[in-house]
C-alpha cells in the first residue's frame, strides 16, 4: 500500500501549496484541526487535490503551518506515516520513459551486434524515435501541468530529434534521452522525511500531537533506487527532530 505523502508544490512567506496524496476524507473537520486559532485560510482544490495555505507569518511559522498539515493528515488516516517532499524539482523518470530507454539500449545493442541489417536496424530506430518523442512530450505535458512551465532540458531535445530526422543515427536519440532524464536517474530527494505523529492526553484532558521526524530511507521509485546504490551511504534510522503541535 502506498504510504500518505505531502508534496510541497511552492512556497512564499505567507503561503504554502501542497499535493495531498490520497484525498482528504473530511475537509471541514481537517480545516477545523489546522485553523483552531484562525491564524489561517484554507483552500483544497478536490480537482486537482491540492491544498492552498495562507497565513500571517507574525503569528505562525511556515515550519509550523507544514508539520500541522503532516499531522492533520496523519489524523484522517488512522495516525498513519506521512511522507514530506520538501523539494518538488527532483522527481523520478516515469514509466513511458523507462520504455524508451529500454528501446534505446536494445537499438544501441542490436547495431553493434548486427552491423548489416539494413532497414530492420532503420524501422527499430524508427520506433524508437517515436517512444522517445512521445516520453518527453508527456514529459514537459506533466510538468506544465503540475508547474505551469516545462523545463529548459526539453528545448536541447528538440534540437536533437532535428539532428536524428537529419542523420537516423541512434546516438541522437540516446543523447535526447540523457538530455531530458539522465539527471532524473541520479537526483533523489535527500530532504524527504518520514513522519510518525503520536496523540497523547494531558493531565488537563488536551491532546497533544507529538511528529517523530526521520529522514525517510524508502525506495519509490528508479532515481531512489540508483541513489541508494551509488550516491548514499545508508545512516541509521534515528529521529533527528521533534515537534509538537496542540489541539
């Protein structure tokens, strides 16, 4: 089962947006939890399932206002973990690129172990250019979606499709590829953390909200798995900060 996460989409000093995974259950008893002191407005979009936060930083801290949200989260979900992505940018190549790479590799291979196979080697780097062009189409499509721009990294991309349509040489495809995910193979998201959030009652009958923060090990996804491997040396699951907040 995949664990609850909270996707910081975009920051200001008196705003936060977020992409809530799953959906909220109950909106009004979650903004009931997160604006007890009407310190904040609140806005969940169900469309696209996002959560807007606006509030005074003179009264409540941004670290404040993320850990609440983390907590109110929890609370819908039975107390269970909540995954933070505090850096957005750094996200995992998706499944059409994978094809994509796959039928690269396997293009690269085929021409170096068969030289002269004329136009089967043309029709494979035909399907190929096609795999790969539909990836970063769909590529650059999320991305203006989810941030309203696509990345610069396609625009070199385009250039080289021009010099694969120019040359039908496989290399400009592997480089297109490289070009628009090689980084996505190696980023991983160091800042994520793992949130346990615990109730307790106090000796006047309150609860208290106790977040047990960890830097979250877990492996989701392929750049998590590459980083894991080549790029981390794993350290000991140890809580490195608490917070508290009340209700």
């Amino acid at each position: 089962m995949k664990k609850l996460s909270l996707t910081i989409l975009h920051r200001l000093p008196n705003r936060i947006r977020f992409k809530v995974y799953p959906r909220i259950r109950n909106f009004k008893v979650f903004e009931e939890f997160l604006n007890v002191d009407n310190n904040m407005e609140i806005r969940y979009n169900t469309k696209i399932n996002t959560l807007l936060v606006k509030f005074d930083p003179k009264k409540i801290y941004l670290q404040e206002v993320i850990y609440k949200v983390v907590t109110a989260l929890s609370i819908q979900h039975g107390m269970m973990p909540v995954k933070l992505i505090e850096d957005y940018e750094e996200k995992s190549i998706d499944s059409l690129s994978l094809y994509s790479g796959a039928a690269i590799s396997l293009s690269l291979l085929h021409n170096l172990i068969k030289k002269n196979t004329g136009n089967l080697q043309t029709n494979i780097n035909h399907f190929t250019a096609i795999l790969t062009t539909g990836a970063i189409v769909e590529h650059a499509y999320r991305e203006t979606k989810q941030k309203g721009f696509f990345d610069i990294e396609i625009l070199p991309a385009l250039y080289l499709l021009k010099s694969y349509l120019n040359s039908n040489s496989i290399y400009s495809l592997l480089l297109m590829w490289l070009t628009t995910f090689g980084r996505h193979l190696i980023l991983n998201n160091i800042s994520n953390k793992e949130i346990r959030v615990f109730r307790i009652k106090d000796e006047n009958g309150k609860y208290q909200y106790i977040a047990d923060i960890r830097e979250d090990n877990s492996i989701g996804s392929i750049s998590d798995l590459v980083y894991r491997i080549f790029f981390n040396n794993i350290r000991s699951n140890r809580s490195d900060e608490k917070y508290i907040t009340l209700q």
